[in-house]
C-alpha cells in the first residue's frame, strides 16, 4: 500500500509492505531535509523513517528517523524494508572507564547485572522469558559523544540474582564522535 502526504508542513509518502514494515519519505519545513523553509515538489533529501507491524522503529544511526538521505539512500532504504523480516534487538548498558577497558582489551567476556526492575524490563519480555538480545553497546559515560564498544550477545543467563552476559566478538568501536568496524 502507498500512501501519498501533503500538507502545510511537509510533502512526502509512506509505503508499507507485505511483511509489515512501513518506510516514511518525507521533506519539507517540519523535516531534516534541504527544503526546510520554502515548500516545493522538488529536494536534494529526505528524510525517512522504517517501523514494522507493532510501531517499532528501526534505529538509523541511533534514532527513530534518518535526515537529509539522498534519493540512491532513500532508494537503499525502501529495499531494506521490503526485506528485512527480523529486526535486531541492541541494548545499550554503561559502564565505568574500568571496565569498559577492560572490555576494550578483551579481558571481560562476561557482564553481570543485578536482578531488578530496571534490568528486567530490558532483558526479559511480559512473560518472563529471557528476550533474543543480538547485540550490546556499552558506553563509558551518559554524553552522546561518549566512547562506545558494540558487542555481539552470545547468550543471556540467570543465576541467583544476576544476569550473566556472554559476550562473543567486538563487532564496533566509537571513539569520540565516528564508528570503527573491527
């Protein structure tokens, strides 16, 4: 199905798939794209957001939506959402400059955390079955330009009153402001 927007705010369409994800293409004075102050049929960029059948957002680049995408972007996304059927759950845990070092040296393959409201509700679903988690990101402070570490999730573990973390490889680094691959 597609849906074509226009209004006094932004131009743009939302197309959803047979698998249920939905991609929104917007621009306009309301949007992070390059027409933001005069409205006009035509754009350099959009921007774009993609959610599934229960109104979960993909994360592009950290957020529920992507600005200023070029029209090869735009056109990479939509097949992204016209194939994507799974969607990869990444929770993000901080950690003090101690350990995330010695998770930067590859010294901690395990991460323990206490039982408890906070960390049930992000490690286990309604039914109190452990959650699919693919991936973690541990940061080493509450700043969004702060150094981060992406690690694949092994397997996720109760004993006692803990979760236990297994950690498989490093798969990204953030050091101030830009991603590195491994």
């Amino acid at each position: 199905m597609i849906v074509v927007n226009k209004c006094e705010r932004h131009i743009g369409f939302s197309m959803t798939f047979e698998n249920g994800n939905t991609i929104s293409v917007q621009y306009g004075a309301m949007c992070m794209s390059g027409n933001r102050k005069i409205m006009s049929n035509k754009t350099k960029n959009a921007e774009i957001a993609i959610w599934n059948s229960k109104n979960e957002f993909l994360k592009l680049d950290g957020r529920d939506t992507k600005g200023y995408c070029s029209a090869d972007e735009v056109a990479n996304y939509i097949l992204i959402a016209k194939t994507l059927n799974f969607w990869f759950v990444r929770i993000a845990l901080k950690v003090n400059k101690v350990w995330y070092h010695l998770l930067e040296t590859g010294k901690l393959t395990y991460d323990y955390r206490k039982t408890g409201k906070y960390y049930n509700s992000r490690l286990l679903n309604k039914d109190l079955t452990i959650k699919k988690i693919e991936e973690i990101e541990f940061q080493n402070g509450y700043s969004k330009d702060c150094k981060k570490l992406l690690f694949e999730c092994v397997e996720i573990k109760i004993f006692g009153d803990y979760f236990i973390l297994k950690l498989g490889k490093k798969l990204e680094q953030k050091r101030w402001k830009r991603w590195k691959t491994i």
